[in-house]
C-alpha cells in the first residue's frame, strides 16, 4: 500500500474510515515518516493514541511518534518560554503584537500544545515599531546572524526580521505574506483592524486575528507565499482546524469580500479545496461556488506554483515570477554576486583569499543548476506532447 498525503489527511480527520487493520508493518512505517517529513507526526500520534488503537503499532512506529510529540511538547514548552519574557518587554515598550501561525494555532486551536510543530515564533508589529522591537529582542539575547546578500535586499524583499536565540528561531513581522515587491502584496492596516485579545493570562497583552483574517492569511500563505505543493500538509491542517474550531463565528461574507480587495480570491479557492480534499472539511457549497466562479490576476501564478521546484533554479524562477521588474533585477544581482559578508557566512569562509574561488564554485554551480532546470523543462515539454 502506498502510504499518500491523502491516506494520512484521512487519518487526522478523524471523521473518514481507514481500516487501520489492512496496514502492513513497512506501511506504518511509510505512514510514520511521511508523518514526520509533513510535520504532523505528533497529531497522529496523538489521535491513535486517543482511539485506543497505538498499542497495536509495530514498535518503531510507536517510537517515532511517540518521540514527535514528546520532543514537540519540548521544544515549544522552550518558545512558550521565550514568548513570555518577549510579551512582557514588549508591553514595557508599549508596542502591540499579534501572534501569528504556529504559537497561535499551538494555543488555541489545538487541544494540546504538542501537537502543532512550528520551525520559530512568529510576531506583528506595527512597521513603525520594527526596529524597537528588534532591539528589544537582542536585549533579550537574540541574535540576527545572516547577512543580506545586497545592501537594501532584505527592507525589498523581506517582510520580517529573522533573529536566533541557541533552539529558538524568531521572525518579528512589519507586514504578511509578502512585501510590496511582491505582486500580490496588500496592506497589513486591515490586519490591524481585524484582531482581538489573545485571552491567555500567561499572554495577556498579546492580540490574535479574528477567525476570518486568520483563514484569510494562512491560506494566502500557503498558496502564495510558499506554493501549495511545496507547503507542508501541517498547514492544511491548520486552516482545517480553524475552519472547524471556529465554524460559529467565521464571517464568511467578510473573508469572500477581503479576499476579493486584496485579490487573494484564487488563493483562497485552492487553499480551501485542497483542505477540502485532505479532510473534508465542512465548508459551505454556497462559499466554494462562489470562490469557483472568481478569479484574480494571480490564478495563474498559483497554478504555477502548484508544481514542486525540483532544483534551486526552479525555486528561485518561482519567486521571481511573484516579483515586479525592479525586484527581479535585485534579486537576480544577489543570486549572482552577493556581498562578501554574506559569502563569508553562507560557506564559512575563514580567510579573504577563498573568496574569488567560493565564487567562481557559486557561478559553476549555478550554471550546473540551470542547465539541469532547462533540460528537466525539455524533457516534461516532450512528455507532455506524446
């Protein structure tokens, strides 16, 4: 049996039969590491053991979730932490933060805080407030240990501040999903407009999005930011999750309508469908007709994404096609000749004289990537018209 996204989405549901009994040892083991690779092995775990139905697992498989969940509830025991001391500075300083995607979800929309892995923590505040809070955060023994590729790179491309404190990976934000470089950028001041307390006493002065800009921003994340095959199901699961957690108060009209202002209809669509079809998720026929029926200028951006880049230079085509002119520019300057910081750090240089040989490899390497990327396209061309 071929252990597929859809066969896993079925077991997280809950609510579709999978007969359990028909799997094989090397199929739960399949199950168990596309678990892990997806990032919702410590759910899994946690609905098998919930079932009554984990003790009939081969050992290892037992094992590998049982150590997912366990590590996660470790590791974001250990941000939950850093989160505190963050919120509380924070509020000396007077600047407002929503907490966004996995803390939020960890918190509220899962029953148990192990359960939704998250590769850092992630903040908004207000663009104004960004390098104050920046500095706040170093105080605090964060650290921001990459260099930009080209002077002015990362205030062009990058809508947050990645910093690092020993396990913990922080990203404060000054907009969402993407800068105005960006094709499909849209303001965050409606955001902004759209949040409520958080309604945690250990977190009491942090915000949260309401229900409908919360859907809004993880489907557009998934779609547009990162491409829909290239997103990990976890995040699906999230938007199922907040579909059915807050089914009561979700303003459908008002994510249909924000959706269409800031021509994210598409994205929505197809974020939606595919959660769908992973989890059957109770979504209204009425809304997915009407999401069916429109469409956008990114349509086709999305469907583009929809395909898995398979080499760096598909990866990065990918973003440049998001990009206006000028950012294409940038960004393919700093793809070929990034500053000597960044090099230096990128392949740890310790003396200045690697540096013309670290780039004539980067060009080799690059040219290497391209020539695979175009013969990769010849070939899928040819298939495509036998």
């Amino acid at each position: 049996m071929g252990i597929t996204v859809q066969t896993l989405g079925a077991l997280l549901s809950e609510n579709q039969n999978v007969n359990l009994d028909s799997f094989s040892s090397e199929d739960w083991e399949a199950l168990a590491q596309r678990a892990l690779t997806e990032g919702v092995a410590p759910l899994a775990y946690w609905i098998l053991s919930k079932s009554g139905k984990i003790s009939a697992l081969p050992k290892s498989t037992r094992q590998i979730l049982r150590g997912a969940y366990f590590s996660t509830w470790a590791q974001n025991q250990k941000i939950f932490d850093e989160l505190e001391k963050l919120a509380s500075a924070f509020r000396q300083a007077d600047i407002p933060v929503i907490l966004l995607k996995g803390a939020c979800f960890a918190l509220t929309i899962y029953p148990d805080i192990g359960l939704r892995p998250m590769g850092d923590l992630d903040l908004l505040v207000p663009a104004s407030k960004l390098d104050e809070a920046v500095e706040i955060a170093k105080t605090l023994g964060y650290i921001d240990e990459t260099p930009e590729a080209s002077t002015g790179l990362r205030d062009l491309l990058d809508h947050e501040i990645c910093l690092q404190k020993k396990d913990v990976a922080l990203e404060i934000h000054k907009s969402l999903v993407a800068e105005k470089t960006f094709k499909y950028a849209a303001p965050v001041d409606w955001f902004w407009s759209q949040t409520e307390a958080l309604k945690i006493p250990r977190f009491a002065n942090l915000l949260t999005l309401t229900p409908a800009a919360q859907v809004l921003y993880a489907a557009t994340h998934a779609m547009l930011q990162h491409g829909g095959r290239s997103a990990p199901l976890r995040w699906f699961v999230d938007i199922d999750r907040l579909l059915r957690f807050y089914a009561d108060r979700l303003d459908w009209e008002a994510l249909l309508s924000q959706a269409k202002i800031f021509e994210w209809s598409s994205a929505l669509n197809a974020a939606l469908a595919q959660t769908q079809d992973y989890f059957k998720t109770p979504i209204p026929a009425e809304i997915r007709e009407r999401l069916s029926k429109g469409t956008d200028r990114h349509a086709n951006l999305i469907e583009q994404l929809q395909s898995k880049p398979l080499t760096r230079a598909q990866e990065e085509g990918q973003k440049m096609m998001a990009l206006n002119t000028y950012g294409r520019i940038r960004l393919l300057l700093a793809l070929i000749v990034p500053s000597p910081a960044y090099m230096r750090w990128r392949y740890r240089l310790k003396t200045a004289w690697a540096l013309p040989v670290y780039y004539l490899l980067r060009w080799l390497g690059i040219l290497k990537d391209g020539i695979r990327a175009l013969i990769m396209l010849v070939q899928s061309g040819r298939a495509a018209r036998r």
